[in-house]
C-alpha cells in the first residue's frame, strides 16, 4: 500500500474527516489532502504522526517470498521465507475455499475460529494451495498451534519443517527424520 492510500484508509478507518485529522495531528487540511492526492510526499516522520493521530501505528514486516522445495517424488512443494500473519477477522473468518483447494466438497463453507475447520482447511492449503492461497488462508500462530495436530504428506510435512522450527526455536521437528 503506497503512503496516499494508507493514510486515506486510515483516516477513514477512524471515522475522521481530513479537517479531524489535520487538527489532531497538527498540520493543516489542505496538507492532508495534498498527501492524500499525491500532490506533497509526507516524510516518514509525518505520516507516523498522521497515523497516530488517528488513532494507529505503522508496522513493518517481512516480504514473503516463496521457494520451491524439491522433492524425491511428486511435484515440488512451495514454502514462504516467513509465516504470514491475517487481520483476526481473516483468520478466523468463515470461508469458502476455491474449487483448486476443496473439489470434494464445493461450497462448503469452514469457519477458521472453530479449531477442526481450521485444521482441514491448513492441511488444503499446506497440499495444494498456491502462494496467494497461502497469504489469504494461513496465519503463521495459528499453523504453529495446529502444526502436530495436522495431517500432511511427509514430504509437505519436511519441506515445511524448517520454516515451523525456526519459530519454535529447533529446527528438528517431532516426527521428522
């Protein structure tokens, strides 16, 4: 998200008219609009004010990437450099996977807050999802908290052992050869 969006989706968030903000923060509306537009580039500094301000805070985490891990059989399977982490209520939404995930059940819809829903729906995603699959249904926490419990290919299993372990603490992971 470029700094003119976030700072319209924040202050919107909020409930605040730019007039609101621009007093809260201390600068003017004319200055708010012109950063919103993209007519003035804020600096770091003031776009963390005009977050504060609103109520927010800036956050900065890691860009996922995605690599393929070979395996001894079958098609290779695609691991993240970082475990992703959703917004609470994306994590624990009520969803209907694509038919590229769930052929078996089309429209069934599983609710990420029940924790045997979750369950499946990470072992759908861990086994068939793409990249994008995995940013829009996997919290990273959640994966860790299910990941003994989940039932997966040993090679899927393998191949994303050292990503878990790296937020255990271990590489070596129960289960693991």
């Amino acid at each position: 998200m470029r700094s003119t969006e976030l700072l319209a989706w924040v202050r919107r968030s909020a409930g605040l008219s730019q007039e609101d903000l621009a007093r809260r923060a201390g600068t003017s509306r004319t200055a708010v609009s012109a950063y919103e537009h993209g007519r003035k580039s804020p600096s770091l500094d003031t776009v963390d004010r005009l977050v504060a301000a609103a109520g927010y805070e800036l956050d900065a985490r890691p860009q996922i990437e995605f690599s393929e891990v070979k395996m001894d059989r079958g098609r290779p399977v695609r691991v993240p450099t970082w475990l992703p982490r959703l917004p609470a209520e994306q994590a624990l939404a009520a969803v209907e996977l694509p038919l590229t995930l769930n052929w078996s059940q089309p429209e069934r819809v599983f609710r990420l807050s029940d924790r045997g829903d979750r369950a499946r729906v990470y072992e759908l995603v861990l086994r068939e999802g793409s990249d994008s699959d995995v940013l829009r249904y996997l919290d990273g926490v959640l994966l860790i908290d299910l990941w003994d419990e989940l039932v997966l290919p040993r090679a899927v299993r393998v191949a994303w052992s050292p990503l878990i372990g790296r937020y255990r603490g271990s590489v070596d992971m129960p289960g693991v050869a």
